[in-house]
C-alpha cells in the first residue's frame, strides 16, 4: 500500500516539474505580449541583456506569429551590441586565479573566472572581484557599446617583491687608512721638520760666527773681518729663530690634523708662510 502510494507522489511531482518546464519554454499569448513590451522598455533604459531575455521569450513558437516575427528579427541585432568583457585574475607572483567571484553593481556576474567572456550591459559599472585569502578589489569600468571581448587583467593581493642582486654594501674605510686631514698633517710635519732642520743648521752657523767674530775683536777692537762675522752671526741666528718658530708652529698644527683627524676625509686645510710668520686655515 505504502509502495503504492509513494509511485503516486513521485507520479505527480514529476508532472508537476515538468508542467513548469513547459510553462517556461511554450509562453502563452499573454506573456508574449508582455515580454515584447518589456523588451521596448529594456532597450530604452539601455539595459541589453534584460531586452535579450525578453525577446527570446516571445521569440517562442507559442507567441503570435506577427509578435514572434518582430522579436526574432531583433534578436541578433541586439546581441550584437552587447558588450562582453573577459578578465583576468593574477596574484601578487602572477600566477592565474580562477576561484573569483565577480560581481557587477551588486549583481554576481560569475563564481568563477574560466577565460570566457562575459556579456554586460554598456555604460560605467563597478565590478568587485573577490578570492579566497585576499582583500577584495573593486574596479570602475566604462563599456562601449558592441565592445566585443575586451581584456582586462585584475591583480589581487600585492606584488611579490623584485627578486635581483642585494646591493652591494657601501665600504666602510679602513681604520688603517688615512684620511685627506692625515696626509696633510704628514706634510704638515714635514715643514715642522724642515724649518727645525734649518734653525739647528743656521743655530750652529751663528753660533760659529759669533765666536769667530769675539776673535776678531779683542779688548772690544773689532777689526774688519771680525765686525763682517758679528752681522753674519746676528743673521744667521735671525734665520735660525724664524726656522724654529715655524718648525715649532707647523709641528703643533700636524699634532692637532692628526689627532683630530676622523675615518671620513672631509678636511680642506690651507697652509700658509711668510717672513718670519706661518698662517693655517682649516676647516672640517
């Protein structure tokens, strides 16, 4: 009995499905009319998709034969006109995306992007593309009219990071080199010695003119040769003052260069010499 009744069940509910395909698939007068109606309104508003769907449905062999004309005959002549975009999703290494899930203007578009085109409406429109471990993206687009595949490619997550060669690192000097401020100071030292060299020898001259000079001049007589050695001794020991002088100046200022001198060369240092004088300029 149970079986019976369950064969009756299945029975009816199979024809009530199929009722329901037959309903869709043969339209009845009135909702020809009312698709060919609609169909007007949808082309008005630009709305392309929607006046093709409409036009299929009175474009029915049910349908009156003079609307069923009408219908087909536009048919083509509007899916020539709407658009169709294919994209194409990449992640941050440029690998494809498949799993996307599109959207357009609220509207799901597709739950997956497989290389085929869509078809949209013309006009400005904003898509939002959305995949699993990603923040979504959202793209503002205006469609030409009769646009036919055009190409779009939508990056989702960040870009990998450029793979290349590390810069090499910047050499740091060497603390056994020496700086531009050093070598001055080396040079600054070689006139230090110079000019120290030169008051010992002249020190000396004076001083063995000097004697000679007391020679020549007994019990404070001083004959021509021993007043010619006096002035030669006053001038030697001049010029064995000034060398000390300068030696000594120039060897303090190549203590200072040196001791104050830094791993990065950055000094401009002018040295200057004159009678009996030495000037330095410095500046780090």
């Amino acid at each position: 009995m149970r079986s019976g009744l369950h064969t009756v069940a299945i029975t009816i509910l199979a024809g009530l499905a199929l009722g329901e395909r037959l309903a869709l698939a043969d339209p009845t007068v009135a909702e020809c009319l009312a698709a060919s109606d609609a169909s007007a309104g949808f082309a008005k508003d630009h709305k392309l998709r929607a006046e093709k769907a409409q036009l299929l449905v009175c474009s029915a062999p049910t349908c009156p034969a003079e609307i069923r004309k009408d219908c087909l005959g536009h048919v083509d002549e509007v899916n020539g006109e709407i658009p169709t975009i294919i994209f194409e999703a990449k992640n941050g290494a440029g690998a494809d995306l498949n799993a996307v899930k599109v959207t357009m203007d609220g509207e799901v578009v597709t739950q997956k992007l497989d290389g085929t085109a869509l078809s949209v409406d013309p006009g400005e429109h904003s898509f939002t593309f959305e995949t699993e471990g990603q923040p979504s993206v959202t793209k503002v687009l205006t469609v030409q009219q009769s646009q036919k595949d055009r190409h779009e490619v939508i990056l989702l997550g960040p870009p990998a990071a450029p793979v290349g060669p590390s810069p090499a690192p910047t050499p740091e000097p060497s603390s056994a080199g020496m700086g531009t401020q050093r070598v001055i100071a080396i040079a600054t030292g070689g006139v230090a010695l110079v000019g120290i060299g030169l008051g010992a020898a002249f020190g000396g001259i004076a001083m063995s003119d000097k004697s000679s000079a007391e020679n020549g001049c007994p019990n404070n007589r001083c004959t021509q040769a021993g007043s010619s050695k006096w002035s030669d001794a006053v001038t030697a020991g001049n010029v064995s003052t000034v060398g000390f002088i300068v030696g000594g100046v120039a060897l303090a200022g190549a203590a200072t260069l040196w001791f104050t001198a830094h791993r990065t060369p950055a000094a401009s240092v002018q040295v200057g010499f004159g009678p009996g004088m030495m000037q330095m300029r410095g500046r780090w």
